[in-house]
C-alpha cells in the first residue's frame, strides 16, 4: 500500500479510486447530487466547473474530509467514507492532497515541511520531536530535488514565492508515497507561467510514478494541456466525463452554460 | 393604489420612527450610566474631606522614612529572591498545566467537542480566583511560607494562561493542521507539528508576560504568609517603621523594573 505502482501509463484496468453516486447538501441545498466517476492510475484527471458547482465539497468527500449523505468512495473498492480508526488511517495516507493555499507551516523549513508527509508512516513521537530517521530525511530531500528546491531544503517555508510554496506542497505531497494526488485549486494563486510549470510536474508525476491525479482547475486552457481528461461538474452533478483532446467548445459551453 | 414615490415616502417615514426609538435608547442608556456612577460614588465611600487631612499625616511619615534602613538589605534581597522563584515555578508549573487544557478548551481541535464548555468553565473559576485568595487557602492547607504562594500562582495562571493560550490556537489559521493530518497523521501529533510551530512564539511570550506579572502579584502575597518579601512589608508597616519600608519598596522597584526590562527584551527577541 506504500510504494506507488509502477510506471504504467494509461492503465485502464481497475480504478485507483470511484466516486459512486455521492450526494450532500447544506441546509436543503444539494452541493452534490449523484455525482459519479473514476480515477486510474498515472492519469490525470482535470476537474472544471463554475464557481459553486461543488468542486470543493467533492475534493473533500475524495480526500476523507467530509463525509458524503449519499453514495460512497471506494478506494480499492473498499468504501472510504465508512472506514474508521486505522484502517481509515491507512487509507488516508496513501492519497495526498494540495491545497490552493499551500497550507505549509509557515515556521518551518521547506524540508520540515515535506517531512510532514511521513507522519503517516512513522511512529507519533517522531512527529512530536520532529526527529525522522536518516530513510525520511533522504527520502524527503529527494522529494525537493524532484520539484527543484533542494537548494531551498533549509529555508523557512514563509520565506519562498507562492510557486516554491507550491513546489513544496506537492513535494510533501510526494513524501507521502501516496497513490492518488488530490489538488484544489492548486495554481488558482499564482501566475500563468508558474501556474503552467506546477502543472506540468503534476503530470509528469502521474506518468513516472504511476499516481492518480485528480485536479481542479478553473481555467479550460490549463486543463486541456495537462488533463488526460476532463470531468466537468455544474451544479452538483457531473455533465462532461471526456478525454482532454475531444473537450471541445462545445463541451465548454454545456459546461458553462448550465443554469 | 400607491405609487413608488409614496412607498418611499413611507419607507423614509419608517425609518424615521426607528430612529426616535434610537434616540431613546440613548437617552436610557445616558441615565443608566449616570445612574451607575452615582450608586459607585456611595458605595466606593469617597470622601475627600478625609484625603485632605490624611494626606499631610502620609507626608510627615515620609518625612521620618529619610535616611532609609540599610541594615538588613541582605534579608530583603533574600526575600526578593525568594518572590523572584515562588513567580518562576508557579508560573511554569501553571503553563506545563496550561498546555493540555487549551487543547481541549479550543473549539477547533479538541479530540473531545463534548467537554469544550466544561474545560472552558473549569478554566474561568480558576481565573475568577485571584492567586491572592488561592494562596490564603493554602495558608491554611501547606502552612506560612512561598510553597503556598507557589500553588496559588500556580492554580491562577493555570487557568488564565489556558484560556490565552486556547484563543490563540483558535484563532491559528488550520490549513496547515488540516493538510499534516491528512497525511495520516494522529491529530496530537498534527497540533505539534503544525500549530505549536505558529503558535510557541506568541505562547512563550505570554509565559514571560505572567512570570514578570505573578513577581509584581506575589509582593503581596506575603501579606497572607505565603512568604516572599511582602512579608517583610506588611512587617514594617504594621510596626509604622517607615525606613524600613521605604527600603523595601525601593528593592522593589528596582527588581521589578530589571525585570520588565529582562522579559521586555527577551520577548522582543521571540516575536
């Protein structure tokens, strides 16, 4: 359940991951309804839509953070939603996330903040004393080299660029060794070079470690040059589920054009 | 039929009346809080025909206070020293306490929602309390001297450090928490790697805060015997030995005034 899957492109066998008809409302309101797709190993899988078409709330329901009203997550096809104590928390470190905001802990360094990545495979009191083995600090190191910052390894996090922030993020993402890689938003902060170049190492680690990428995105461009494919979501219910080449025009504007 | 314009007109006219309603509510609220004030002047007792004549007899026992009584400086310092100690340990055996409770006083983290309010209530008695009066019932439990100044420093800090504490974890922005936890990380060791990063300057700032705080509090505390050179004062006083007293409060002054200015630079150093 740790290391990735190796290498294997566009596997189309089982699913990684599959969504099966979630439902969830706020106050009467459904920000999901029957929502339903999957997630293969080493593709990557652009999410678009409108603002308030529940992109967020299904990011949570994928990432364990929330739990549906209706339909389930399976992971292996063992439904994450209802998994609880450690089995839940095996399951959850095998998928990463990257949050818009990075969510780094501003005072540490950049390595101390990929090192954050392993908490879910060493014992609790080598979080507590932030002390890891000489395997994680390697392995962590390299995990910066991958997204270019090792020089950055001892600086303090709130010190670097949104960019190298977001570098970092996906990094300790990477620390995790995780299957599937959740990103909300993730270039939604930066400008259109950076926001470009992040999403090109989410691609690239989709294609060399065989990891599933799931990514929202709020700009079609983006989204047709990295995406393998596009699942688009309006109001709670997804409408588009294409390969990135055939999301055309007219798929944008069904997308878009949704009341 | 009513036209716009008479809506309007009706809308304005609407507002109008609430605004007398505002008017009067000032006009309460102006009489309650003279009201108060006067009920205040009674009950606070003040009489400035007594401060006019008190206040002459403070001057001519100033007067005697000159040359102050060096002779037992070394007994004040002793006493100082030992105030100086009895604010160090309450105050850091208050703060080890503190830490636990603010986890499970802070809303946003606490493993356990269902005992928020009653850490919360917990805490509250614990500040209402003033370590003056926690000290004068460990008087009565330990026996005279600083260990019962200890407790009650401790026990009163403990609840007013937590509470501090807490509303900075709460206010402590959660991205960070929640993006270690969902690594898989337990949620004790989320808070340490992720919050307390954030937090520790802020938390041992507020540590230095209430030690320099508690040294300035327990000068008293000797009054009630929980040791300390407040002992030493009240002594003085009690036997209108005015050298003497002098002497103290200068001792005092100056070691409360080095160490605002110790913790002052310490604290500047942390932000």
């Amino acid at each position: 359940m740790d290391a990735p899957l190796p290498a294997n492109g566009m596997d189309q066998g089982e699913p990684l991951m599959r969504a099966e008809g979630i439902g969830m409302a706020f106050h009467g309101h459904a920000a999901l309804a029957d929502v339903r797709f999957q997630i293969h190993a080493g593709e990557l899988v652009a999410v678009l839509g409108p603002s308030g078409a529940g992109k967020t709330t299904l990011f949570r329901c994928l990432a364990g953070l929330a739990r549906p009203d209706r339909g389930c997550v399976r992971v292996d096809g063992q439904d994450m939603t209802r998994a609880t104590g450690g089995n839940r928390r095996r399951m959850a470190r095998g998928i990463a996330l990257v949050f818009q905001q990075f969510n780094l802990v501003g005072r540490l360094t950049a390595l101390d903040n990929v090192l954050a990545g392993r908490l879910g495979h060493v014992p609790a009191w080598r979080g507590w004393l932030r002390r890891f083995s000489r395997a994680d600090r390697l392995l962590a190191l390299e995990c910066l080299d991958r997204v270019g910052l090792l020089a950055k390894a001892g600086q303090r996090a709130d010190s670097l660029s949104g960019g190298q922030q977001q570098r970092v993020a996906i990094a300790r993402a990477l620390a995790q060794r995780p299957r599937l890689i959740l990103a909300d938003e993730p270039v939604a902060s930066l400008d259109p070079a950076t926001a470009a170049g992040v999403l090109d190492l989410l691609r690239g680690i989709a294609r060399t470690d065989g990891v599933g990428v799931v990514c929202s995105l709020h700009q079609v461009d983006l989204a047709r040059a990295a995406a393998d494919r596009i699942v688009g979501l309006a109001d709670g219910r997804v409408v588009v589920d294409l390969p990135a080449a055939s999301f055309d025009t007219a798929a944008a504007a069904r997308l878009y054009s949704t009341p | 039929m009513t036209s716009g314009a008479e809506q309007a007109l009706r809308r304005m006219e609407a507002a109008d009346r609430g605004f007398t309603g505002r008017r009067l509510r000032l006009w309460l609220i102006c009489a309650t809080l003279l009201a108060f004030y006067a009920v205040s002047w009674r009950l606070a007792g003040i009489d400035l025909h007594k401060l006019a004549v008190g206040l002459p007899k403070l001057g001519r026992w100033l007067a005697t206070a000159w040359p102050p009584d060096l002779h037992e400086l070394p007994l004040f310092a002793r006493r100082t020293a030992e105030t100086v100690a009895m604010a160090a340990i309450g105050t850091t055996l208050a703060v080890l306490l503190a830490l636990p409770m603010a986890i499970l006083a802070c809303r946003t983290i606490t493993p356990w929602p269902a005992l928020y309010h009653p850490a919360r209530w917990f805490l509250n008695a614990l500040r209402g309390i003033d370590s003056f009066v926690f000290a004068l019932l460990f008087v009565a439990a330990v026996g005279l001297g600083p260990f019962a100044g200890v407790l009650g420093i401790a026990l009163h800090t403990w609840g007013s450090a937590a509470k501090q504490f807490a509303d900075y974890l709460e206010s402590a922005h959660l991205g960070p928490f929640e993006a270690v936890r969902a690594t898989g990380a337990g949620r004790l060791t989320a808070i340490l790697y992720a919050l307390m990063p954030d937090v520790a300057p802020v938390m041992l700032s507020t540590t230095l805060f209430w030690w320099e705080f508690n040294v300035r509090a327990s000068t008293v505390l000797g009054v009630v015997g929980a040791g300390g050179i407040g002992q030493e004062l009240k002594n003085s006083m009690d036997l209108l030995d005015f050298p003497r007293l002098v002497t103290i409060i200068a001792v005092i002054l100056v070691v409360v005034t080095a160490l605002d200015q110790f913790s002052g630079w310490l604290r500047r150093r942390l932000a």
